[in-house]
C-alpha cells in the first residue's frame, strides 16, 4: 500500500509538470494516459522491475471494457485502494510505459470458456470463434495470460471454450509476476494459426496469436 501512495504521489506531480510542457489547447495532452511526451523526450526514467504496481488487482476493473459498466462507477473509490478505476486505469497505462521490457521470447496462454447465448460476452465469444489466419483481434481490457498451460486450462467451462496460445516478442513491455502475465488495455494481437481439439474430455479451439508491440 505504502508503494502505491507513493506512486500516486509522483503521478500527480508528473501530472502537474506536463501541463506546465504541453499547452492546454492540445486534446491529446487532455486525453493521453500513456504520458507519450515524456516517453519521446526521454523525460520517464525507466523502472528498475518488469511488472505494474496494481498487476493483481486490474482484474477487477476489467468489466468496464468488457461490459461497458455503468461509466459512474469509474469515479468511485475501488476496493481498499484508496484509487478509483480512472485513476487506476491513468497510473497502470503511465507504468507501462516505464517497466523493463521482456529479454526473450515467451509463449503465454490465456482461455476463455464457452459462454451461453444468454451472457452479455456471448457475440464477442462468437466473434473470437470466427477468426481467420491473418486477423487482428483488440484485447480492450488488461488481458491475463500465464506461460503454465496446465493452470490456463482451468477457465475453460467443462473443457470447453477457447485456447489462445500467444507469442510475445523480445522487448515487449508486458508486466510479469509469478504465474501470471498481464498486457496493457487495448493491446493488438495478430492471428497466425488456429487448431481444434476435440477428444473425449476436451472440445476447445487452439486460437494461435503474435503479440503486436505498440
């Protein structure tokens, strides 16, 4: 917790600094999360760890871009964090930018298990099952992966559902902790294969993805 304060205390301070650097009448100043005008005059110094501050909890805030949740509630104060999601989402996004990007390539995994036509994530689930080789899919949440297989499996829904096998490129910025990978909202991911497998315990499809650096 000590951590986080700490963080938001800097972020309010960088805050500050741009608006002195970036004239007001500019709307990418107003709107930008990812502080790009620091990060293109080297002005961010890079941080010494390969994951963001909040990496455990950016699950909760997920529904907002998934569901499109009551946008109210973004201003509301989330959890025990003493943040709300908007200022989660403007301290995760500005991180990013400054964690330590990736030595090697990694294969993650991420599933997502079959959804009924009564769930609100049923037509993105349609959606997903239709792509082709070549396509290009948007993650607009912080999209979770692991490297281990065998603990991604657990969220299908009776072994049934989607299988995303990604390749993450050397030098991507994805925050990294224990099992679990995180990447930033909105991340792109490029179609490069896909695979069904059904036998008498699994009917899944094995979606192959690359990883499309910003």
């Amino acid at each position: 917790m000590t951590l986080i304060k700490n963080f938001y205390a800097f972020f309010k301070n960088t805050v500050k600094l741009e608006k002195k650097i970036v004239p007001k009448s500019s709307l990418q100043a107003k709107e930008s999360l990812f502080c790009s005008n620091y990060w293109k005059n080297n002005t961010l110094k890079p941080l010494n760890k390969n994951y963001v501050s909040l990496h455990s909890e950016l699950n909760g805030i997920n529904h907002f871009f998934i569901t499109g949740a009551n946008p109210k509630l973004m201003d509301s104060s989330f959890m025990n964090l003493g943040l709300t999601p908007r200022e989660m989402i403007k301290l995760t996004d500005f991180e990013f930018k400054r964690i330590k990007p990736t030595e090697k390539n990694t294969i993650a995994y991420r599933c997502i298990g079959e959804k009924p036509d009564f769930f609100s994530e049923y037509k993105l689930y349609r959606k997903r099952l239709d792509i082709k080789k070549g396509d290009v899919i948007n993650m607009r949440e912080y999209a979770y992966a692991t490297p281990d297989i065998a603990y991604a499996k657990r969220y299908l829904t009776n072994n049934k559902g989607i299988l995303y096998e990604i390749e993450i490129p050397k030098a991507s910025k994805v925050s990294i902790s224990g099992a679990e990978i995180v990447f930033p909202r909105s991340s792109n991911f490029e179609c490069v294969g896909i695979k069904q497998t059904k036998t008498a315990d699994e009917d899944f499809q094995i979606i192959k993805l690359r990883y499309i650096q910003p």
